[in-house]
C-alpha cells in the first residue's frame, strides 16, 4: 500500500525511506550490517537514542554517518568491523553485492 513502511526504522537503509520500490538484496545487506552492529557492540551504528523522534530518526539515516564498528567497540577484529561497515554504505553500490559475498568475507576474517 502506498505509504506503509515495513520494518524496524532504524536498521532501514536510505533507500527503502527514499522508495520502498526500491528495495534490493543491497538492502538486505545493510539491515544484516545493522543487526551485526547491533549484536557485536550492543548499540545502534547511527547516533540516536530511545528518544530520537522519528523526524531525527529518518534524517540521521540519510545524513548521518555510521560510527565505525571498531570505534564502539575496539575488541571486535579490525578485518570484522571493515566487512559490517561496508554493509552499512549509504550508497547502496557501495555495499556487499551479495550476501554470500558478505559471509565468506566474513568467514575469511578471522
């Protein structure tokens, strides 16, 4: 339906706030970058806080850049936090272009 969104907002990239429409594996991609994130340092990428309206919510997403994984938590292998920061590109091309790519990567990391 036009105007529903799915999802968690904050683990939504750029893209699918932009135009659900254009919703590809690259997104996936960002949102799995976003539960690892989430999983290994136990905080969101993007600076924001149980109070973050939606409005600051939706702009950090598309201005703010994510805090490099090995900034929040320096125990996480470097080669670890390169692979789920570059899920997390706002440019989507920028991403993993698979999910398969992402796990051998991250398979070969440690």
């Amino acid at each position: 339906m036009a105007g529903e969104m799915a999802g968690t907002l904050a683990y939504m990239p750029p893209e699918q706030l932009r135009n659900f429409r254009d919703v590809k594996p690259h997104s996936d991609i960002y949102a799995v970058g976003m539960t690892a994130y989430s999983l290994l340092s136990g905080q969101l990428a993007l600076n924001l806080t149980g109070k973050t309206s939606v409005n600051d919510t939706i702009r950090a997403i598309f201005e703010q850049p994510c805090i490099p994984l090995q900034q929040r938590d320096p125990q996480i292998p470097p080669r670890v936090c390169e692979i789920i920061d570059r899920a997390l590109a706002k440019d989507p091309n920028q991403r993993w272009h698979s999910a398969g790519a992402m796990r051998n990567a991250l398979l070969n990391a440690v």
